[in-house]
C-alpha cells in the first residue's frame, strides 16, 4: 500500500478524497493526520460504494474556517455536507466525530468507531492532557514521541507517512484538535445506549491509549452494538492491518445497505 496523496472534491466547507459510486460511506481521520490515512480502506471500498474521506479542519486541504472549539463544531461541518444516508467510520478523535454524527442525525445509518477512546483513567487522562498543554499553537511538535505511541521504533512506510502528515499539519488546527481530543471522553454511556444504529467498536490488541477494554465497554452499552479485536495491532491499525480492518468494515456495509 502507498500513501500518495490522491485529488481533493469539494465536501461542503470541507476537502475531501472521494472515490467510487454507490451507498455513501464517510471516512474520518485522526488528529494530525489526512484523507490519505483511510487509503487502503478507500479501495477495498469503492468499487461498491462512494467512499468519502474527509480532511478535517485544518487538516489536508481543508481550511480551519473557525475555532474549533469543541467537538460539535467538526461534527456539524460534516453533518452539514452529508445529502445522503451514510455509513460512518471514523479513527481515534474521527471515531469521537463519527459517534457524535450518529448520536444526533438520522442519515447516519451504521457507525464504526475504530481506537476509540471511551472514560479514560486518571494516568491515562493527565497524561493526554500534558501533551495538550505542550502544544502552542504555533511551532510545529516534535511528532517523535506521538510515532513511538503508534508505531514503537521500527521504520515502515506507514510511519513514514504518518510523520510526514504530522510535520506538514497547521500548528493552530493541529493544537485546536488535540485540545479537543484531551478535554473529550468518549461517548456518554446513557447516549450510546439509545444509539439505533449497527455500531462496529474495533480497536488492536496491542492498543496503549485506546484500549480493547474500552471498545468493549462501548459495544456493551450498544444496542446494536459488537466488538472486534485484531491481533498485533495497535493506534494506527487501518494502515497497519487494512485487511482485518476492510473485511470488518465490509460486513458492517453488507449489514447497514442490505
């Protein structure tokens, strides 16, 4: 699999890669990152639906037109392009943005919240927290440490991309995003157990941050909602493991579209 970027649509005040014909799925990446991330995924989907995947706010190609300032704002951004009945995925803070479209619109038909995070524990939330107070909003952040969390110390073209992604992002939409990120906790439990669409809760086994117990608690919550844990994954699991990921995801269209 390459990362090269591929050519941007207009999504409402977004940018976004879309490829393919068919039921709409949307794709939403993590902070820091870009449409691209979703790549593997694009193609094993779009030969039977159109694939959106959407840069986030200040993110790719897309503007930060606003502050940014709690999670609804990303949410309503994309909520106000979407014209047509969806599957909705979304990775870490995208998973966050993806749960929230389910909980509030009702062309959100199925939703996959891949590493979410869901109450994360005193350590967990300070240390989320310290890194969100670190960024500055103007001078880049050493993407070193956040590449260790998601990759360890190998090198592959994944993490490859990854820091590129990292290095090229808007230090004010990247520190916007990640204050957000830090301040959020996932879905509140009471919501998610009205939620009435299919949700698909997966995360990696090797997860440090976004923990399989997490996904579980979330899929338990759920009333149409499951669990899938893949093997030897961890944060950047789409990119890692595209084809755990893809079948998953091509069962939960086969459930949501018929």
């Amino acid at each position: 699999m390459t990362w090269t970027t591929r050519p941007r649509s207009d999504f409402g005040t977004l940018r976004a890669s879309v490829a393919g014909a068919g039921p709409t799925v949307v794709m939403i990446h993590g902070v820091g990152l870009r449409a691209e991330a979703w790549n593997a995924q694009a193609d094993a989907l779009s030969s039977r639906f159109r694939v959106i995947a959407v840069d986030m706010p200040g993110h790719g190609d897309s503007p930060l037109v606003r502050g940014a300032a709690q999670l609804s704002d990303y949410t309503d951004d994309i909520l106000a392009a979407l014209e047509a009945p969806a599957l909705v995925v979304g990775h870490s803070m995208g998973a966050m943005v993806a749960l929230d479209m389910a909980l509030r619109s009702p062309l959100v038909r199925g939703v996959a919240a891949l590493n979410a995070v869901f109450q994360r524990g005193p350590d967990a939330a300070r240390a989320v927290q310290d890194r969100a107070n670190a960024l500055d909003g103007t001078s880049r952040a050493d993407p070193t440490s956040t590449l260790s969390r998601w990759f360890g110390s190998a090198r592959s073209p994944e993490r490859d991309a990854c820091e590129a992604w990292l290095t090229c992002t808007d230090p004010a939409a990247y520190s916007a995003a990640y204050r957000i990120f830090a301040a959020e906790n996932g879905p509140d439990p009471s919501a998610l157990a009205t939620l009435p669409c299919s949700a698909l809760f997966m995360t990696g086994e090797d997860e440090p941050n976004s923990i399989p117990a997490m996904s579980r608690a979330m899929a338990d919550l759920t009333p149409r909602g499951r669990v899938q844990i893949v093997p030897g994954a961890a944060h950047m699991m789409p990119m890692t493991h595209p084809h755990a990921v893809n079948a998953a995801l091509l069962t939960l269209t086969a459930e949501v579209f018929g």
